[in-house]
C-alpha cells in the first residue's frame, strides 16, 4: 500500500477489491491486517474458511447459479487515473459523510459503473454457493437505472 496519501482518496477505496481478489487473499490470509478492520474478526474468520473451502471445491453443478443483488446492493464508483485505486462512492462511509452522494444523481453521475456486489452482504453467499460446488455469476447493475432496461438486460444475460 501506497504510504503517501493521494488527495481524495478514502481508506475505503484502497481497500475495495474484486470479489475474485478477496477470495484469493481470504484463502491466503493475505492483507489479513486489512481486511479484518473491513469485515471484523468473527466476519473474517467466516470468510476466510469459506474461501479455502470454495477454492478447493470441484465443481459439482453445470448450471451456473445467478446471483442478483438487491436494489442499492452493488458498489457504485468511478474509474481514476493510476495509481489511484478505483473511486468508490457507493458504499464508501467517508463520501457519504462528505456529502458526495449528490454524484448519483442521474444524468450527472453517468460516468459511474457497477462495480460488483457488495462484500458485506454476498461474498459469504457467493463462497457458500462455490464450495458447494457451484459456479457463481453475480449479476451486478447500476441500480439507479431504468428497470425495464436493467430487466431486458438481466433477460438477456440468461438467454446467452
């Protein structure tokens, strides 16, 4: 991690990973510092067991199994220039706090993007489904969107 500060960058998005990423260093107890102050020790025991079992688990099912999260139950953020980490907004406590949730506001906040289900509420999901030998597809969406359009896209996600 970066010592130095970059200017508008939270805790929180310095730690915001992919779900792929968490896995990987839950199972290794890597970042393990880091990632108990995100999830609390009782949390991240859980979630630590449940990585090594999802990733030494075959897989058991063909069917993948879709996992839609609920409205406001994706990551919201926007993309910055290197080396600043990906800015997360929705669910990041300091911007709330600082007053940038006025950035959803559509059509303004259109840069943002999906950036995954919110680990507090389904990475032990996922890694359950996994090490039961599932595949697992999250189906995030930026849930401030059109819900006839974000239907017609869930649709065809499971079509293909």
């Amino acid at each position: 991690m970066n010592a130095d500060p970059i200017p508008g960058v939270s805790v929180f998005d310095r730690l915001r990973r992919s779900d792929e990423e968490l896995t990987a260093l839950l199972a290794g107890g890597a970042a393990r510092h880091e990632l108990v102050a995100v999830f609390g020790a009782t949390e991240y025991s859980l979630l630590a067991a449940l990585a090594r079992r999802a990733l030494r688990a075959p897989r058991r099912h063909a069917a993948p199994v879709y996992v839609l999260p609920g409205i406001m139950g994706t990551q919201l953020g926007a993309a910055r220039a290197a080396p600043a980490p990906t800015d997360l907004l929705w669910l990041d406590p300091q911007d709330i706090i600082g007053g940038a949730l006025a950035r959803l506001r559509l059509p303004e906040g259109a840069a943002l993007r999906a950036l995954g289900a919110i680990p507090y509420s389904y990475l032990a999901l996922r890694l359950r489904l996994q090490a039961a030998g599932f595949s697992v597809v999250m189906h995030d969406y930026d849930w401030r969107a059109d819900l006839s359009g974000l239907a017609q896209s869930l649709a065809a996600r499971l079509r293909a």
